[in-house]
C-alpha cells in the first residue's frame, strides 16, 4: 500500500477516448459544436462536463444540471467498467478520468446552484474519496481558462 490509499483499494484508469479528444481540438479549431460531438460519443463523461460548464456559465443551472447528471451517469458506467466497486482511488493524474472527475465537479456545482444540498455533500465527500486534489485542479483549470481580471473589469469615466 503506497501513498494516501488507505484502504488498498486499486486506483482505477480509465481508458483514453481518442476519437473524442480529436473531435474536441477539431472543434477548437472549427466551431463544432459540442452537442455535435455529445451526439457522436454519447458515452463521454468529458463532453458531459463542457456541455455542463458551458451551461453553466450562461445562467442555465438546470440545463448545467442535466447535462452533468448524464456525465455523472456516463463516468460511473465507465469507471465499472473499468472494474472500480464503488470505491477507490480515480486519480486526476491519470487524464481519462478527467471526464468522469469533472461530471461530478459540475453535478456539485450545479446541484449547489439549485438548492440541492444533500446532494452536495453527497458529491463532495465522493470526489474527496476519489481524489482530494481534483477539486483544486478543476477549479485552477476553470480560473486558467477565464479571460484576464482586466479584461472583465468596467471602468469608470474619471
């Protein structure tokens, strides 16, 4: 047993998803829609999650909401697969699981955002289990990918 794994329970590692991944830098690059490319790789708990994000940042919590319960779902079905029990370390380390830690930042997010308070806390303790640096990563990733202070800042007519 090394590190913080107390439990000796395995880490659990996602496989990569190429063609997402692909179609993400593509839609960079081309505008492509993210629905698009939810559509064409349903099973993808990162296309989830920035369909939540950008949800989000436009107001819509309940849409954030849903989008983000179906990365949640997509992430679980995923991590089973890959033979996690319920329990164990989904290190952010390991960037495929990315995905599946970001569905559950943005089902924590969003469930605080409507009021859903059982349900935070419930999600909080899951991605402490998971991973206790994920949250900080997100949130540092979130903060990287906002324009500069200035940038958003009105100033006044002196």
């Amino acid at each position: 047993m090394t590190g913080d794994n107390l439990l000796g329970v395995p880490e659990t590692r996602l496989p990569p998803e190429l063609e997402v991944t692909e179609a993400l830098d593509r839609s960079v690059r081309s505008g492509e829609d993210l629905a698009a490319i939810a559509a064409a790789n349903p099973t993808s708990s990162l296309v989830w999650a920035l369909l939540s994000d950008a949800a989000y940042l436009a107001g819509h919590h309940i849409e954030s909401y849903a989008y983000a319960r179906v990365g949640y779902h997509r992430g679980l079905d995923a991590l089973r697969k890959a033979g996690w029990r319920g329990q164990g370390p989904v290190p952010w380390a390991h960037e495929p699981n990315r995905g599946v830690l970001r569905s559950l930042y943005a089902l924590r997010r969003a469930a605080s955002a409507i009021g859903e308070a059982d349900e935070v806390d419930r999600l909080t303790a899951f991605l402490r289990d998971a991973d206790p640096t994920a949250v900080d990563a997100i949130e540092a990733a979130s903060a990287d990918a906002l324009p500069p202070t200035e940038a958003i800042v009105i100033r006044g007519v002196e």
